[in-house]
C-alpha cells in the first residue's frame, strides 16, 4: 500500500497508509488529518489545496483546465500546487498542508 507524507504547519509529519486509486482528500480524512475540502471532491472550492514535494511534482501529470482553474483561487499557491481532491494515489507521496486548507 502507498504512503500519504502529509507535512502540516509548524513541519509536523502524519503518515497514512492507503490502497491504490483513493484520493489526497480521502487520505487525509482516513488519517484524521483535517483538510477542509468543503465540496467534497467536485472541484468546486479549493479548500483541498496542498503543495506536492517538488521532486514528485512532474510524476502526477498535468492538472486538468478545470482543476487550475480553481487553483487560481486557492490561499498560499506555490509553483507545486494541487488540489487534493484531484490527485489519485499510485505511490508513495509527500505533501505540504498550508494552513489555510486546514479547518480551524
Ligand atoms: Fe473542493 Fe477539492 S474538495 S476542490
């Protein structure tokens, strides 16, 4: 099973172990790890916004028209940005949580 590396504010480090194919979003949700995701996956928010490790960012693809549309209105971007609804795990995979996609 791939491992989910989510680094949270402050460079806390949670792992969460999780079958092929689930969602950054669902990841985090199965490891309690409070990414807001107010949409629930539809693509409609950007409260999943998290930063993917520079060295894996070229191995997820392109984000979709659609989903760098809605980056465009995520808080705290950086060059690696993606929506954690939208990256479907096939390996092992680091991550930064800004703040900002965390419920308070
Ligand atoms: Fe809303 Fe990902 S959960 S865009």
């Amino acid at each position: 099973m791939p491992t989910v590396i989510f680094e949270l504010p402050g460079g806390v480090l949670r792992s969460v172990e999780v079958d092929r194919g689930v969602s950054v979003l669902e990841a985090a949700r199965l490891g309690d790890i409070a990414i807001e995701g107010t949409c629930g996956g539809s693509m409609a928010c950007a409260t999943c916004h998290v930063h993917v490790d520079e060295a894996q960012f070229d191995e997820l693809g392109e984000p979709t028209p659609e989903e760098e549309d809605m980056l465009d209105l995520a808080r705290e971007p950086a060059p690696t940005s993606r929506l954690g609804c939208q990256i479907r795990v096939a390996a092992d995979l680091r991550l930064r949580v800004p703040g900002s996609s965390l419920l308070e």
